[in-house]
C-alpha cells in the first residue's frame, strides 16, 4: 500500500505511529489570573495539576472546545499545528479547515490550556501550552479527570 491510499503508513508496521487528531482544551476564564507568567516547564506541568484538582472536584475549570485534524505532513509537529489553527491569525480559528469548534465563544489558544494528541495507533499524550512551548503532563491525572478513555 503506497502512502496515497494509506497517508498514516499503517500498514508499515517498522513506522512509528502518527498523530491524527489534537483535542484542545481551554482554561475557563475565572482561573486565567493564576498562571505563571514565566516559567520552566516544571511551573506549568505543577499549575496543571492544581487546574485539574479543581476540575474533578466539578468547578469546570476546563471545557472541551476542539479537536483539529492534524493535516498529512504536519504530524511532527502537531502541537504546533493545532495552537496556529486554534488561534484568530487572519481570521476567527472556528473556520480553519479541519477543525470542529465546540465552543460557544470561542477565544484563541492560550497558556494554561491542554492539548491531548492521539496517534493512529490510539495512544494519547497531554500537554500543557506553557510560555514558550508545551509540557508533557501525566496521561494518568488528566485522561479520568477529562473523561477520555485511556
């Protein structure tokens, strides 16, 4: 099978498995003023959690408002992808090809969000949007909190 009929490559099974979708989700507007400014990657993967705790105690603090489909060739840089096309550039992000808003007001992509990636072999990673970048953060603390079936 060439890579027209089979854009993931799976059936090469020696391929490591490429991320299909980035679901986003955005901090709720009442916990925006507690994110670090600055910090290393171990700040915000510390802020996620204490976002976390109080989002399984039911305060809602963050709300599920995307899942982009990562476009054939931009599967390495999929966090990348999903924060530009999640973001108002030249136009509100709910239009960008491939993306399914569920927001009711959407705003862009913003430190203190999660993106969670899932592969085309089903696993899912999360992360953080930090200042510069993003950090991993534990798939055991985030998938039940969240809902998503590991």
């Amino acid at each position: 099978m060439n890579t027209a009929t089979d854009p993931f490559n799976l059936s090469t099974a020696n391929q490591p498995a490429k991320v299909k979708t980035v679901a986003i989700w955005h901090l709720g507007d009442d916990f925006q003023r507690g994110k670090p400014v600055f910090g290393d990657e171990a700040k915000w993967t510390a802020f996620a959690a204490r976002m976390i705790l109080l989002h399984q105690a039911s305060v809602g603090v963050y709300a599920h408002v995307a899942t982009i489909s990562v476009r054939p060739g931009y599967e390495d840089t999929s966090l990348d992808h999903a924060y530009e096309r999640t973001n108002h550039i030249s136009r509100p992000w709910f239009l960008n090809e491939g993306v399914d808003c569920f927001a009711a007001r959407p705003r862009s992509t913003d430190t203190g969000d999660l993106m969670m990636i899932r592969d085309t072999c089903g696993r899912r990673r999360f992360y953080i949007v930090a200042s510069f970048g993003f950090g991993e953060v534990p798939v055991e603390v985030f998938a039940p909190a969240l809902g998503v079936v590991v």
